[in-house]
C-alpha cells in the first residue's frame, strides 16, 4: 500500500471510494469473466474492510460512540459477509449471481452513509472522542497489509459473521 492517509477515517473512506468504484465497474461489465472477476475483488476488499473495522476500529470507540451505532454496524456486516461467501462460492452463469451482488451493493451504499453522515453518523461521532486516529491508522494499515498479502497468497478465509447466529441447515 503506497497511499498515505490523514488519519484511520480517511483510510476507510478510500476503501469506500474503491468498493464503490468496483460495483460501478460490475454494473458496467458485459463477459462472465469480468463479471467474475470484479465480484472477486469486491468481496476481498470487503472482507479485508470489514476485518480492520472489526479488529481495530471499532473495538477502539466501543463506550466512546452512541449507543447501538456499533452494534448495528456489525449486524449490517454480517449480512454483507452472508453474501460475500455466496458470491465467492457461486458464479456469474448461477442464478441470482447479479442480483446477490446488487444487493451487496445497496447493503454497502446504506453502511458507508450510515458511517459517513456528517453531523451524527459513526465517523463524526468518531472524530468527537479521545481516541489517536493516527495511531489507530497506523495500525490499521500494518493489519490491511497482511491481510492483502493472504490474498494474493489464495489463504483469506471466508467471511465469518460475529453478531448474526446462521442456523445450520
């Protein structure tokens, strides 16, 4: 990773701007193969997202921030990461393919403005607090960068939901 960001916000606002770009590119692409081939890297960048908020981030601002603002964000990335596995598991010829997708995009869309807001969503809340968003950067970046490793590497597990119990079927 060669970009340097301001703070942890900005690190994860970059993320939001390149997972969005990347359901643009999806909604563009016409070939099973590029249609396969960005689901794939949506859902790596989601789930290296979704790890570094989880670890690090949130952890960091839990007792700091309202209330539910934490937990609803869990339970919101455990409904992507549902999906996340699906769409890694599946491909463009399956049924639903494209419609799992864009309901991962829509679920994205509601996460990132839910952080977003500018007066009360979690990054403002965030920004209000005692904690080192530079040091929590620093960290956050050491973390992403392992993590892009293990991917590159084929060894980034599957998703796994922490706030949402899957019954087993």
């Amino acid at each position: 990773m060669t970009a340097t960001f301001t703070d942890a916000i900005a690190l994860l606002k970059a993320d939001h701007r390149k997972v969005e770009e990347l359901f643009e590119k999806f909604e563009a692409a016409k070939s099973s193969s590029q249609k396969k081939s960005l689901a794939q890297q949506i859902c790596m960048e989601l789930k290296i997202h979704t790890l570094i908020e989880e670890e690090i981030f949130y952890p960091a601002f839990r007792d700091k921030i309202e209330g539910g603002t934490l937990d609803e964000a869990y339970v919101e990335h455990d409904g992507a990461k549902v999906l996340i596995n699906d769409i890694e598991a599946g491909s463009p010829e399956d049924s639903y393919f494209d419609a799992k997708v864009k309901v991962l995009s829509e679920e994205i869309k509601h996460h990132v403005h839910e952080e977003e807001m500018p007066a009360n969503g979690m990054f403002a809340q965030c920004r209000k607090t005692d904690v080192d968003l530079v040091e929590l950067r620093d960290r956050m970046s050491a973390r992403k960068k392992e993590l892009l490793a293990q991917a590159k590497s084929k060894r980034l597990p599957a998703a796994k939901p922490t706030a949402i119990n899957l019954l087993a079927a």
